[in-house]
C-alpha cells in the first residue's frame, strides 16, 4: 500500500503542476498535501511498535485520503474527467486496505 502512495504522490505532482495558478493555487496546495500526508502517516504507522499507535497514524492517513479525493473532485473540471476518476479509484483502493489494516491493529491491541 505504501507504494501505492507514492505512485499516487508522483501523479498529483504532474497534476498540481497542471493546475498551479495563482487564482487557484489553494487548491493545488490542498490536493498536494493531502495526497503527500497518505504515504508520510503510513510509513510513520509502519515504525510505531504499538498496534494502537500503528492503528492511529494509519486513521490519519485515511483521514488524508478522503481529503484527496475531495480535492481531486473539485479539481475535475481542471485535470479532467479521466484523470478524477483514475485518481480517485486509486484513492478508494487505499482507503479500503487502511480500513483493514485498521480494523487489525485494533484487534490485535486489545
């Protein structure tokens, strides 16, 4: 999942840089650090020892991720269609292995 981020990392940067203007600049600084904050809180997940301290930095990450995909819809009209909905079905298989994995920590911490 962690290079799954990344990969999404390295395509918002092409996309920001697409949308990079100063009448909208907020909206590309929003997308690009949502999208940077999903694969900074999984590795930083990955290093806790504690299952209960893994299982919160990977809600932060989900956190983030919801934001992305917030963000990558309101940018749809800029990026297009086709890259909105590549993008956010990236961000929804993300979502869907950090809601396992914190169901698991979870689990196993009590």
């Amino acid at each position: 999942m962690y290079r799954i981020s990344l990969y999404l990392s390295d395509l918002c940067w092409d996309d920001t840089c697409k949308i990079l203007d100063k009448r909208i600049f907020s909206l590309a600084d929003q997308l690009y650090r949502s999208v940077g904050s999903i694969s900074a809180n999984i590795v930083e997940g990955y290093s806790r020892l504690s299952n209960k301290e893994k299982a919160r930095f990977y809600e932060i990450a989900l956190g983030s991720a919801r934001k992305a995909k917030d963000w990558y819809f309101k940018s749809r009209h800029i990026l297009g269609e086709d890259v909105q909905v590549h993008r956010i079905e990236i961000l929804t298989s993300i979502i869907m292995l950090l809601n396992t994995m914190i169901v698991d920590r979870r689990r196993v911490a009590r």
